[in-house]
C-alpha cells in the first residue's frame, strides 16, 4: 500500500476532462508520469531535511512546459490557459514544494517579464528561463509588509543612468539562488512602485535562507538585504510604473494558486480512498464503514466544485473576463476546501497520516502555506468584497 499511496487514479466525478483539448491531455499527463515517476518517490527525503531537489531541475526543463502562456516567440509553450493550470496542479499533487518553486520562476518572475518588461528584456531573459538555464525570483513581500504590501517600504533612486535601491524583502522564493530577481521598489521621486531585473551577483545583494518552516520545506524562501544596490536604467521593467502593475502580475499568478490547491486535495483525497479501501480495522476494511464513506464523499464534493471553478475560471481567462475578484475568489475557495480535504485525509489515516512517508500529513503542512500565500484568506475575502459592494476595506476611512 505504501508504494502505491501516491500514485493518482483521475479523479474526475463530473468528467471534465470533456473540456481538455487533446494537447492540454497530453500535458496534463506528461507531468503526471514525470511527478509518479520521479517525484513523488524522492521528495519525503527532501522535505525532511530542508533541502531543495536541484538535480530535478534538468528533468524539469525537459517537460518544456515553462513559461506557461507566454508566447512561442520567447523559446515557450504558448499552452492554454487551461493546460498552464493543470500542469500547476500535477506539480502539487506530486509536491508542494517543487510546485512553489515552479510557480514563482515561471509564474511570477516570467510573467512580470512578459508583462511588463521592454521588448529587450524578454528577448533576453525568456527563452533561457523557458529552459530553465536561468532561474527567476519575485521580491515583493517585506519584514513588514505582507498582506498591506502595497504599503513596501523599499526604495528606488534615480541615479545617473541607473537606480540604487535599498530596503529589506521577507519570504521570497528561490531568493538564494535565482539567477534574475524581479524587486519591486518605491521611486523616491514620484512615490509610485516600479520593478527592477536584479542580476545574480549585483553587489549589495544579500539573501539568507529561511530556516524552520513547517510546511513547503524544500522550497527556499529567503530573507533579502538590498544595501545600495545598483541597477542599470534597462533593467527596470518598462511597463511597471505603479502597484497596479504588480497587481496584474498577482492576479494571473493567483489563477495558478487556485489549481496548485486542486492539487494538494486530489493527492489527499486519492490517498484516503486507497488507503480506506486496503486498511482494514476490526478486520473489516475501513472503506465498508459508514463513517468513512460519508467523509470521502464529502472530500469528493468539495474536491469536485474545486475542479469546477479552476476549470471555470480557465475559460474565464480564454475570454479575458478574469477580474481581480474573480481570481480571489477562486483562491479563496479552493483554499478552504484544500486544507479541509487534507486534513480529514490526514484523520481517515490515523496515526500513519503523520509520516511524510504517506503523503497525506506532507500535503497538510503544504496546504497551510497555499493558504497563506499570494494573499491569506482575508485578504482574498476583502477583494472580493470590494468587487461585492464597490467599497474597498483594507484600511476605512470612517
């Protein structure tokens, strides 16, 4: 049982799959194979000890599916909006980690790039990040700003024909070891927030690998010193001139977080029902129990309006009717439902649910992080108020 527990079987009670091209099958499964294939079987060893996968990497590269959307043109897939969110979600249903660390080179590092970078820019930086010879990292959340970040204190001076920047930046993903990181800072100038290609040995720049986390633990998250820091004018980001910019980027990414979710529950749900089925207690099988099948199907209504509304929302996007509350909304949901999957995953186990050798408990401690991330569910609850009522609460007024 402990060889298969990981392994998917599709889970797919509604069938829509229907809606999947036969490329975005073919994606969906190549990563599914590549994640039962070498993933899964390695990543407990790594997650134990704090330590990132880099020799997985190549392998990575190899699945050619970096860059997601982002045009051919730039060395990458040109997928659909759809194939991009399924691939996030067989990166987390195989682990949380390796996922995260995909999702911020691919998804938010590429995407400021593709977004909001000069046509030199992309030229420059894509086609090698599409390869994953140049890896990417996002530095927008700081010691002090998390969830009010749009309050960041870093800042930006005009120098000559080029820019300082000084300040501190917390959480940020592949921070120790990226070869490009997108910071945003404050122009001292005219106040307004802007985004800046740092370059792998810039002087000034510092990071330090966070220590200790509970969950994600072999994706490196790493606190940033930026002490003088100087950049040259076409390394800012031409197309990034005010936290509306940075919240395009965020809000495309949160499209992705959604799916990653998807992924966490479908491997908990999956892993319930195989282990229900083969454990057997009394000697009965866990599954003949009428308490049992009533959580899995609660597991599997809640995973079943998960796969709705991520596949809802990638038609959305095709129609470009994805709004800043619609995607909240999204990650709202699904990571609600997640962590709650997981966790009667983790109970329907018993005391074999808390080894990282079965999965489930992994998947738990990964799942509080997505429910952190890319906006916690206040913030998410908050944009979708706004989008309710027309009034913005993040800070009243009265």
């Amino acid at each position: 049982m402990l060889a298969d527990i990981g392994k998917g079987f599709g889970t797919d009670y509604y069938m829509v799959e229907e809606w999947m091209s036969d490329e975005d099958r073919e994606i969906r499964d190549r990563v599914r194979a590549f994640c039962d294939r070498e993933v899964i079987p390695v990543m407990g060893e790594y997650w134990n000890k704090e330590e990132f996968p880099f020799e997985l990497i190549p392998k990575l590269a190899e699945l050619g599916v970096a860059g997601h959307v982002i045009p051919r043109e730039y060395g990458c897939p040109e997928m659909s909006n759809l194939a991009s969110g399924l691939v996030m979600m067989e990166l987390s249903r195989g682990d949380g980690s390796l996922s995260t660390f995909f999702g911020v080179h691919s998804g938010l590092a590429m995407t400021s790039i593709a977004l909001l970078g000069s046509e030199e820019q992309r030229q420059k930086w894509l086609p090698a990040m599409a390869r994953m010879e140049k890896i990417g990292a996002f530095a927008l959340t700081e010691p002090n700003h998390g969830s009010d970040v749009v309050m960041l204190e870093t800042a930006a001076e005009r120098d000559g024909d080029g820019w300082v920047l000084n300040g501190r930046k917390r959480w940020i993903g592949n921070g120790t070891f990226a070869d490009v990181v997108v910071v945003w800072a404050r122009d001292e100038d005219d106040g307004e927030v802007k985004g800046f290609l740092v370059e792998k040995g810039t002087g000034g720049f510092t990071a330090e690998k966070i220590r200790g986390k509970i969950g994600n633990r072999s994706s490196w998250q790493a606190d940033i010193t930026l002490e003088n820091v100087r950049v040259p004018e076409e390394n800012r980001l031409e197309n990034a001139n005010s936290f509306a910019d940075t919240s395009t980027v965020l809000t495309n990414t949160r499209y992705g977080v959604a799916w990653q979710a998807l992924g966490h529950a479908l491997a908990c749900y999956e892993a319930a029902v195989r282990y229900a089925k083969e454990r057997e207690i009394f000697g009965i099988p866990q599954a003949n129990f009428q308490l049992i099948q009533y959580r899995l199907a609660g597991m599997l209504a809640d995973l079943t309006q998960m796969q709705l509304v991520c596949f809802r929302l990638a038609q959305l996007m095709d129609r470009g009717e994805m709004t800043h509350g619609k995607a909240s909304l999204a990650k709202l949901i699904t990571a609600r439902q997640g962590k709650r999957i997981c966790a009667e995953a983790r109970d329907i186990l018993g005391g074999n649910g808390v080894l990282v050798d079965y999965l489930v408990g992994k998947h738990l401690a990964d799942m509080e992080i997505i429910y952190t991330y890319e906006g916690t569910d206040t913030v998410q609850s908050l944009i979708v108020g706004r989008s309710i009522t027309g009034e913005q609460a993040f800070f009243p007024t009265v």
